[in-house]
C-alpha cells in the first residue's frame, strides 16, 4: 500500500522518481550530449532536472512501500539535486545509487545503516558519513567530491570502490563550521579540535577506523589533500595503483596502525608528501613498485627516539608485513624502516637516495640483487649517524645464507663506522688495529705484514750486519733468524743478546720489536674473539 505524498506540489522529475521508487526502475533526466551531461556543469541544468533532496530522503525513509512482488530502490541519473541529504542515523532498506548527478550539497549519513551506496560519475559537494555501516557495495567511481569524504569508523561489508575519483579537502577547517559540538562552558584548544576531527582541511578521505570487508580499489584516483587512514582494516586488500595523491599538508598517506590483506601503492602511483605507515600490519605484499614518493613540505619529529628530524618519504617503522617490495620509479626523501619486522625485503638503491633509519629493524631475507658494497651504503645512512643494530642484522643474514667472509666484510665496516665515534686515543687505536689485522676480521694481514718486515729486515742486516757481543767465541751470523728473532715477542733463538745493531740499523731493530708486540696483540684480539662477533 502506498502512502500519501509529504508535499504540496512536485515538479515532473520529481513526480517521476516518486513514482519509479516502489518498483526500483531507473529514472533518466539526461539529454543525451555529453557535454550537457557533464555534471561538473550541473549547477547550470533547469527545473526539468532538478529534484529536491528532501524529497530522495523521504522516500528513502519509507515514504513510498515497495510495489508487491517488486524490491524498491532509488536509481536516478543526470538529476540536479539540492539541499542536504540528511539520511544521518538512519536505517535503509532500499539500495541508492546516483549515476551522472550534480549533489549541490553534503550528503549525511553519519550513523546510518543501509545496504548498497552507489554514486558513478556524480559532482558532489560533500560526503559524511562517520560510523555509518553499507551493507554490501560502497561505490564513488568517476566522481568529484569538492569538500572530503568521511568515513571514520565506517563499516562496509562489501566492495570500496574509488576508482578514478577525484577528491579535494574541505577548503576551510570544518572545526568552525562544526564548532555548535563544542561546550560553551569549556572551549575545545586547538588540539582537542583535531583529536576530535574537525581539521579535516588537509584530508581528502577522512577514514580513521574505516573497516572494508570486500577489496578497497582505490586505482587512479586524484586527489588534493591526503588519505587519513588510521587503524583502518582492509581484509581484502587496499589498491591504489597510478594514483596521485597530493599532500596539503606534510603526509599524503597518515595510515599508522592500519591493517591489511594487501597493499599497493605501485604501478604510477604518486604522492606528493609523506607516506607514513607507522605500526601497521600488513600480512601479504606492501608494494611500492613504479611508484613516484617525494617528502611533504617541513619536519616530522620522531617519537622513536630519533634525535635529527628527517624529510620522510616513507614513514614505515614498527611495521609487520610479510613481503615489502620497495623499487619506487623515484624517490625524494628519506625512509624510516626502525623497528620494523619484514619477511622479505625487495629492494634496490633506487629506494634509498636521502637517509635511511633502519635502527631495530628486522627481515628474514633480501631480494633485489643489490652488491655488498651497495648493502654497507645502506647501513651507513642513518640520520642518527652510527648505529650497530643494523650492521649486525646485515651480517647474521650474510652468515645465515652461507656468505661468511661477506659478513665478515659487514661487521669490519660496523667497527670503522664506530671507531668515528671514539675519542681521539680510541681512534688511534682503532686505527692501529684495522692497518694491522682488519678489526680482527682479516687476520691473514698480520702475516702479510710479518713477512713484508720479515723480508725487509733480513734485507737490512745482510748488508749492514750487527756487531757480535762477546769476542770469547766465533759465531756466523744469519740475518733471517736474526730479524726473525726480533720480530717474535719472546725471543725464540737468543738471538737479540748475541748481535748488537751498528749505526741506523738499531732503529730498524727497536720498529721490527715494536711491530712484532702489535701484531701479536691484534692476534691475540683476533683469536679470542674480543673484536669479532659471537658464532652464528
């Protein structure tokens, strides 16, 4: 049974959807030309397209009961529509879907309950809809929404489509358009306003909790202002492939503890500002493949202990995912990786042109093909300058694929890197034992350099040979068991107390003493592992 009309008077297009809404048919307003069509233009379109939003949410409401044998739903394309389309806490039944309309003002659906919300190719001044819950299809395709999206703790249970959208942020702070929620008796400051959302000027999505059942295909969208996705829940996937995201403020992506099936920012995608991601989970692919990053405007200050804030591209400590695929077309900015857990690394150094924060950061394994050497520039990039962790992290890997002496490599790098943090008599013992023995890790340079002094001296003493001390007996002298003898710390041969060096050639004798005392102790350093790393 059908139920009386709530107005006076109805125009033709508005009679026609009243009358089209029991049966669910679709009601066309469009002319056929394309560029009359065009809902950008839409605030030029008469009376004939033109259909009251308090109409729409009327019949929403249950003005109009579904045809017997039919299911209802409101499907309108090339309507003008204006007013505000207040459908705020409540319960639909019927599906809405708007394809090529021009949506003069906000849509509210704050707390609302309905099933299936389609807009494609709409000319939208604004959508809130804060904690509503869609059940099934979430739908913007190809439209533009001139003043955000919000979806904070929204719950769809089907499919997020945004594909090739176009988003901008409010123009002004909607703090002050919003400001009646505030208690008169104690005015919210300026961060109580922003905890509480209402400077949601720099963001052109707004989803702070948004939980989407179905894939978020996101691909191609444009956007001027960032993507607030905070403890956000993707259980099919987040897919943002050639996207264009253009911070107004410092982040285009502010995603801290969100999680996800998969992620892709990859394939062209592009964001000017940065992308942080700090804490969140992601158990497949994090991929930012071909995709353009360039650090949003000022400073981010560290809450992890950093000292030396940084121009982030890529904010993504204290991470889990099983797989990050980090190969950008370009980068500009630094990478934050601290503390962050990965399963396996895809990488080149084309992600790495700025600093690179990798303190407490953890992977089961690298791909990418990037040499040692490009490895150890890795490692050395951290704002904070030396940092050990790292060095460490590299190396267990090395030893744990099999590639020891490059592990090796790694930690002598760590102690060359640490030793320009020492004092100065640190640092010259640092350096002593790196010309002598590599830090321990190359200990076959202490042969090398006992049988270049080896050589030497045996050279020195033919020619100039020491005078003998005591005439009681004739002995014949050796110059190799000689300088042998003085290069051991403990004389092996007595042969130091029968020869006296003669002239210059006792400095030559006191250096073959000293460096054979040196040697000895970077062995011994070498050999009780004081200097190396403990067994794998």
């Amino acid at each position: 049974m059908r139920r009386s009309r709530p107005f006076w008077r109805l125009t033709p297009a508005e009679r026609r959807v009243w009358e089209a809404y029991p049966t669910g048919a679709w009601v066309d307003l469009r002319t056929g030309d394309a560029e009359r069509d065009d809902p950008a233009h839409g605030g030029r379109w008469g009376r004939e397209r033109t259909v009251r939003a308090e109409v729409l949410t009327a019949l929403l409401l249950g003005a109009q009961s579904p045809e017997d044998g039919r299911v209802a739903g409101l499907r309108l394309a090339g309507a003008r529509i204006t007013g505000l389309v207040n459908l705020s806490d409540a319960t639909l039944t019927a599906k809405l879907h708007l394809l090529n309309c021009h949506i003069t003002d906000p849509i509210a659906m704050s707390d609302a309950t309905t099933k299936g919300v389609r807009f494609r190719g709409c000319d939208i001044h604004r959508i809130r809809a804060a904690r509503c819950t869609v059940d099934g299809l979430f739908e913007l395709d190809s439209c533009t929404v001139h003043s955000g999206v919000r979806l904070d703790n929204a719950r769809i249970t089907g499919q997020f489509r945004l594909a090739k959208s176009r988003l901008y942020a409010p123009a002004t702070d909607t703090s002050y358009s919003e400001s009646f929620k505030a208690d008169q008796r104690r005015p919210y400051s300026d961060t109580e306003r922003a905890e509480r959302g209402w400077d949601q000027h720099h963001w052109a999505l707004w989803a702070g909790g948004l939980t989407v059942e179905g894939g978020a295909f996101c691909r191609d969208i444009r956007t001027e202002g960032g993507l607030r996705l905070i403890g956000a829940h993707f259980n099919s996937g987040l897919y943002l492939q050639r996207a264009v995201i253009k911070g107004t403020g410092s982040h285009a992506v502010y995603a801290d503890h969100m999680e996800a099936t998969s992620v892709e920012f990859s394939q062209g995608f592009t964001a000017e500002g940065t992308v942080r991601m700090r804490g969140a989970r992601v158990t497949g692919v994090l991929s930012f493949h071909r995709a353009e990053l360039k650090a949003g405007p000022g400073h981010e200050a560290e809450p992890d202990g950093g000292s030396k804030p940084a121009e982030w591209s890529l904010h993504l400590s204290h991470m889990q995912v099983d797989e990050l695929i980090l190969r950008p077309s370009s980068m500009e900015g630094a990478v934050n990786l601290g503390y962050s857990r990965i399963g396996v690394l895809l990488d080149g150094t084309e992600a790495y042109r700025g600093k690179v924060r990798l303190n407490g950061f953890a992977f089961e394994s690298l791909r990418g093909g990037m040499r040692l050497a490009e490895r150890l520039d890795w490692v050395s990039r951290d704002p904070d300058e030396y940092r050990p962790q790292p060095y460490e992290q590299l190396a267990a890997w090395y030893r744990r694929i099999g590639h020891d002496q490059d592990a090796r490599r790694v930690l002598l790098a760590k102690q060359r890197a640490r030793r320009a943090t020492l004092g100065l008599p640190s640092k010259v013992a640092g350096y002593l034992l790196d010309f002598a023995v590599g830090y321990g890790y190359r200990p076959w340079l202490a042969g090398a350099w006992f049988a270049l002094l080896l050589a030497a001296g045996t050279a020195v003493f033919t020619s100039v040979p020491p005078a003998q001390v005591g005439l009681d007996e004739q002995r014949t002298f050796h110059a190799f068991p000689y300088t042998l003898d003085l290069l051991v710390p403990v004389s092996v041969f007595e042969l130091r107390g029968a020869w006296e060096p003669v002239g210059w050639t006792q400095w030559v004798a006191n250096l073959l003493i000293a460096s054979g005392w040196i040697l000895a102790t970077a062995l011994i350093a070498g050999a009780t592992r004081v200097l190396r790393p403990p067994a794998a």
